[in-house]
C-alpha cells in the first residue's frame, strides 16, 4: 500500500509518472482515468484528486451498449457526470505497469452525497447496516478462473471457440502441471502481494487449464476492493504475456465451471472477536445460525445478485461442484451453503456466486440475508448430510428469467437494497436477457437452418 506522502515522494523523484483513479462498474469491472501523477498530487489539496466522469458508465453492458430504461441516468436526463472520489486507504503500485499507482473511487454526485446504485455504495450501505447492529462483516472470496495458451487476441479471431488450455488434463490440487504454469500464475501472485494484496496460495482447479488463487480474508470492503483489483490485475498480466484467461462462469459446458464461494462472518465492531462460534469452538452460536437462516431464507431472492449473466446458470449442473441445492451441511460441498471452521475460525461458506459476479453487488446480498435472518432469528433448520444434488430441498432459480422473478418479487431484496437500487439491478438483469432474445445462437442455427 502506499501512503498520500510516499506518493509525493515516488511522483517527485519520477518513480510514479501515473495515477489510475477507477471505480467498479455494473459489472464489477474499473472504470476510471489515467491521471498525470504530478496533477493527481496537485489536485489532493483541491478536491482530493477527484475526477469526473459519464454517469452512463452505470447504465451499459458488458458490451458498453447503452441501455434504455434507468431511472438513475438516460436520454432524457442528458447523461451528465458524476464524481469518483478517491477512497485513499486503497492507493497502492501496480507492479506490472510501469511507474503506475492506482485508486479506488467512491462515486457521489456534485453535492458530495453517495450514488445510491454503485455498487461500492450498495455494499457500504450494507456494512453499515451490519455496524449498527453492532457487526462487522469479514469475508474471503476464492475466484476461479481458465488459462489458455492463445492470447486474447487470438482467442477473439478464433471466435472463442476451440481454445486450447493451458493443460491437457484436469489439475485440481496437482502440483506437476501447475508448476508448468507457474512462470504466469508466480507471476500474478508475486505482483498482487507487492501490491498489498494478502496472497495465500494458488492451486490447480477440476478443469483443464483451471487455477485458483486465494485471498486473504479482510473487511467485507477490503475484500471487495481486492477481488476487483486482483481480477482486473490477473487478465492483464495475461494480456500482458500473450495469454488468454477467463473468469467466464462457463467456458464449456462439458468441463467444470469457475465459482467465486464467498466466505463471511461477522465479528465485534473493530474485529477483534468472531461472534459465530460458541462453547468449545465448534457449535454455532445463535447470531451465527440465525445468519444462517437468513441467507438461506434469501439466496433465491438474491441470486441474480450473485449470478448476472445467462451463462451464470450454466454453472448449475448435477455432480459438477456448483450447488443445485438451497441447503447447508458441515464441509459438505454438494450444498448450496458450507460450514466450515472452528472457534475464531468459524464462518459460512456460499457456493452459489459464480466467477462472473461482481463482488461488491455479491457481499451486498451476501450481508443483507444474513443480517435479515438476524432480524427475524430464522432457523436455519437441521444440517444436511447427504448428497445434495439429490436431496429434497428448495432449488436455485433455474435460469436468469427465474432468478429477475424472484428478485423482483421480493420485499427482502427490495428493503435492503432501497428503491432505487433495487430497480437499478432488476432492469440490468432484464437487459441482459433482453439482449440475449435479440441473438440468434450458433446452436439454433446448426438444429434449425435446414432440419426445421
């Protein structure tokens, strides 16, 4: 991490010549402009080295197709600008840029007051929910993802298709393959730990040419800001090494798909003491298996939350290792929800987010159902053991159509979000559907052109 004075410092002395102000998108993607670092300095006495930007960059696709329909920003109110305020406790290098740092931005309007639909507000609301009921949320992501030998450009001229991984063979926890790929994956995690962000360990995953890289876990916040800086830092160490990665929820539908299982827990307000375990360290305490309950109760209200695209529900198949399942068991990897850990340690693992998640919008929902089950001391009924692919238990919306009901039906999701961003991720979630009904596949095209 870097302090406001070492930065004055490294700009002074031409060791940083670049400053990345960013904010995460819709989609979990920064967004944000290169700013000359001896202006960036300048500008911290002035305005905090706030920049502006179009406040249509909270109302496009992955595509940056601007869509019809928010209330938030449109044509009709001239998609004006908004401002990214720095959040400094975020400033740190980026190794594999030359001279570069980078920040992450709070977006608010002119006035200084929170743009209630970005997704890092949504999150803070949460959090802040969270610490007035006398909680603070610590969570840990684990983000999959797929390396093929092509590059990114060679990947877009062959369509996508017919890729080759990085393996020929599935590598999960297999250390003879993955050291075949350690000259990248080193690489990414030497790069995310020099820049301040808490590496664990690295390790090969149920696909081919499929890695996993471990976070430490932090603040429901840090965490958030970590996951997006090391999965845009990750495809551009790719890029940069003329490789292709994907954090695409399904690549192939005959091979594993890649997940984002969120870890959370809540602790005392400044995190000195977990509150989920109680007696020896083994049983769950009351907050804990009302928290429990309350992501139970949700999960199919939020799942668009967790899942945003039609290729997230790919993930969703029998015997693949994404959940079907709305259920939990202890270390049991077949439900929808783990238990895992002891004492301090003790926390929930969700296995519904697929890799395609934006975290922020994902630890929002992760929060607002627990806190709900909280609120309502839901049970979260009696652990599951068995197979969960076959178990008699409430089931994942089935596709992105079943998921935009749900949300849209639903009071919990609506309360916590607030009005406004409520509304702001359902007609997302409807454009991209929408957008998916304006596309003639290549599978309608190879069944019906001349059979039909």
């Amino acid at each position: 991490m870097l302090s406001v004075a070492q930065l004055r410092e490294f700009v002074a002395a031409g060791e940083i010549d670049t400053v990345l102000v960013v904010f995460p998108d819709m989609q979990g993607r920064f967004m944000g402009k290169r700013v000359v670092g001896s202006f960036f300095v300048d500008e911290l006495d002035h305005n905090g080295g706030s920049i502006e930007a179009c406040d249509y960059l909270l109302a496009v696709d992955v595509d940056m197709k601007v869509l019809d329909g928010f209330r938030f920003t449109s044509w009709e109110t001239g998609y004006g600008d908004f401002v990214c305020r720095p959040d400094l406790s975020t400033l740190r290098r980026v190794p594999w840029l030359d001279r570069t740092a980078l920040v992450i931005g709070d977006l608010v309007d002119h006035y200084g007051d929170p743009i209630p639909v970005s997704p890092r507000a949504m999150l803070r609301a949460q959090i802040d929910a969270a610490a007035r009921q006398g909680f603070e949320v610590m969570a840990g992501t684990e983000l999959e993802f797929f390396l093929y030998r092509q590059s990114m450009e060679e990947a877009s001229a062959q369509h996508f298709r017919d890729l080759t991984p990085s393996s020929d063979y599935i590598i999960d926890y297999h250390i003879l393959h993955t050291t075949k790929d350690e000259w990248l994956i080193r690489k990414i995690r030497n790069d995310m730990a020099a820049a301040g962000i808490p590496v664990e360990n690295s390790k090969g995953e149920a696909g081919k040419g499929q890695h996993e890289l471990n976070l430490r876990y932090a603040d429901a916040l840090a965490m958030a800001d970590n996951h997006a800086f090391y999965k845009n830092g990750a495809k551009e160490i790719a890029a940069l090494a003329g490789r292709a990665l994907t954090f695409m929820a399904k690549p192939r539908i005959d091979d594993a798909g890649s997940s984002c299982h969120v870890h959370s827990s809540l602790w005392d307000l400044g995190g000195d003491a977990s509150l989920m375990a109680t007696g020896d360290g083994t049983e769950m305490s009351d907050t804990f298996r009302w928290y429990l309950g309350g992501l139970l109760a949700t999960a199919a209200d939020f799942t668009i939350c967790w899942a945003p695209f039609i290729n997230s529900y790919k993930r969703y198949q029998p015997g693949s290792w994404a959940p079907t399942a709305i259920g939990w068991g202890t270390d049991n990897r077949t439900l929808g929800f783990r238990v895992v850990g002891m004492g301090a340690g003790m926390r929930v693992e969700s296995r519904i987010p697929g890799a395609d998640c934006n975290p922020y919008v994902a630890l929002a929902a992760t929060i607002a159902g627990g806190l709900y089950g909280i609120e309502h001391r839901i049970e979260p009924g009696d652990v599951y053991a068995g197979n969960g692919y076959e178990a008699d238990l409430p089931r994942i919306p089935h596709t992105l159509v079943d998921a935009i009901e749900r949300f849209e039906c639903s009071e919990v999701a609506r309360s916590a979000f607030g009005d406004d961003a409520h509304f702001h991720l359902l007609h997302l979630a409807r454009q991209e559907w929408a957008e998916f009904n304006n596309t003639v596949t290549d599978w309608e095209l190879r069944r019906n052109f001349e059979q039909m």
